[in-house]
C-alpha cells in the first residue's frame, strides 16, 4: 500500500501539472468499490470545476475545487496544451467550494497523462481537462476510494492522527506515553498518526535504534524523540527519492521510487545488516511483516 512519501509524492506531481486546470468531462467505471460518493454524484460535481490546489492529507490525495475564472482555454490546439494550463493567481489562498478526495488503496495509481495514451486495464476513472491532458485514476484490486465533498454541505477532509512531519516533540510524547501498545503497532495506528505504514515503521525504528516488539509506555523521553525525528527523516528522504517502488507504486508521470534501494532492514531478511553484518530478523507483529536488527535495536 502507497505510504505517506509515496500519496506526498504523487500529490506534489499532480498538482505542478494540473494547477488551474479545469475538468470539462469526467467518466466513471461500473464497477461500484471505488465509489465512496456515488459515480453520478461525483460526475455532477466535478464537471466544470477548476484544481486550485492538490496536497496529501494522511494517506489521501486531496484536489480542491472552485469555479474556473476563464484563464484557461476550453479547447486548445495539440501545439498549445502547456500553454492553454496557467496558474489561477492567489489559488492557494482560494476558498475552494469542494474537494475530490482519492485513497490509492493496495495498488491504486493516479497519473496525469494525455487522451491518446492507451487506457490501462482496471481504470476506473477519467478527468478530461481543459489543457487537453487527462487524469486517470487505475486499481486493479479495487481497495481505492474516490470521495467528492461539497464544502457548502460538509466540512472538509482531515486526517484522523497527527501528521508524522509535523508533529511535535511534546505531541509525539502525549500519543504514545500513556499506551500500553507495541511501539510498530503504535506507529501503524492511524489515528495516533496517519501516513506511516510497514515500510517506514521499520526503517524509522531501526534508524532509532528501538526493537518493535516495545511497549510505548516504556520507552523513555529521549527515545521518543530519536524516534519522531528519525521517522520524519525517513520520510523526507523517501519522498526526495520519489517513495518505495516495493509493488505496483509509481509517481503521477508513471515512473517508480529509489527509496526501496535505500532500505536497512525491510524485505531484507536474513541479509547481513548494514551496519553490524547481523543477519536481518522478520517477526510477524500487529498482523504485519516486521524486518529488525536484534543487535541494533534494543
């Protein structure tokens, strides 16, 4: 499943691309999984609705929408897609009027890419924009969700936990301190923080030197705080590097992550550790995979 550096990086991409482009035509799939808001619903409410901005929120990819205001063309020539795409001025600082919210699920993909490209199987929906590009959104399992929000009916989306690359010292103390959880299960938890799945779990663990078997309520301040800034770490370098390409991940151009060439301990079982030669240990915990150093972590 996309982690946070993975959905940060595919927003980041969609987002240069597609800013101040407006959706003229959308088309659905029938198959019903990936509708969060019914399919006619979400087609209604897209259609003629300009992007002023598209950020992650936990592991959600989140388009804000608002009326278009006419600076880009309805149908340009082939010569002038890139030129028919302008920026909306101050859209950061619009107050968008809806929001298209995307969950990739296991294996979901949302590429920005042209009419002509061939539709690859499993694609289940398709934005026409005014630029002549597209955005498609492909998931050959169906664990994706796509939701459209009416901000003048509903609140906007958030996240359930604290943001791993914000959060503070104090606040990471305050989720874990009082629990009685595996330290792995914890950082799973999504509504203690939302974006860190299996991968990061474990690399950020090894980096703070903690084994993922302890509990939360044992680990002291000091090590509280190596982890939070080793896991931010982790991920700020994971999304340098375009995320893990473990699977099916690719960015919003179609193109796999470095970071998987990076890794110290996950998927590397019985490998020589990097940096004791201590053979890798994999232990299944809170349901999941987990890869350690038994000498590194303590």
């Amino acid at each position: 499943m996309p982690e946070l550096p993975e959905v940060e990086t595919i927003a980041r991409g969609v987002h240069e691309r597609l800013r101040g482009d407006q959706i003229v035509e959308v088309w659905f799939g029938g198959h019903r999984e990936p509708f969060k808001t019914p399919a006619a619903r979400q087609a209604r409410g897209l259609e003629g609705q300009a992007i002023l901005a598209v950020h992650r929120t936990g592991k959600h990819i989140v388009c804000e929408l608002g009326p278009a205001d006419g600076s880009v063309q309805s149908h340009p020539s082939r010569k002038n897609k890139d030129a028919a795409r302008v920026e909306h001025p101050g859209a950061m600082e619009s107050n968008p009027a809806a929001q298209w919210i995307v969950h990739l699920g296991m294996t979901g993909r949302l590429l920005v890419t042209t009419p002509e490209a061939p539709m690859a199987a499993h694609t289940h929906a398709r934005l026409s924009l005014a630029s002549g590009r597209e955005l498609r959104f492909v998931d050959p399992r169906r664990f994706g969700r796509l939701e459209f929000r009416d901000l003048s009916r509903s609140p906007g989306f958030s996240a359930p936990g604290a943001d791993p690359l914000n959060v503070t010292a104090e606040e990471f103390v305050q989720l874990f301190r009082p629990r009685r959880l595996a330290i792995k299960a914890a950082l799973l938890n999504q509504k203690l923080l939302s974006g860190v799945g299996n991968i990061y779990a474990d690399e950020s663990l090894f980096r703070a030197g903690i084994r993922p078997r302890r509990l939360t309520g044992r680990l002291t301040g000091a090590e509280l705080d190596r982890l939070r800034l080793a896991l931010r770490e982790v991920l700020e370098h994971a999304i340098r590097l375009g995320g893990s390409s473990v699977s099916d991940y690719v960015d919003a151009d179609g193109v796999r992550g470095f970071f998987q060439l990076e890794h110290c301990v996950y998927l590397r079982t019985g490998l020589a550790c990097l940096r004791c030669q201590t053979p890798i240990r994999r232990i299944l915990l809170a349901g999941r995979g987990t890869h350690y150093c038994p000498r590194c972590q303590m």
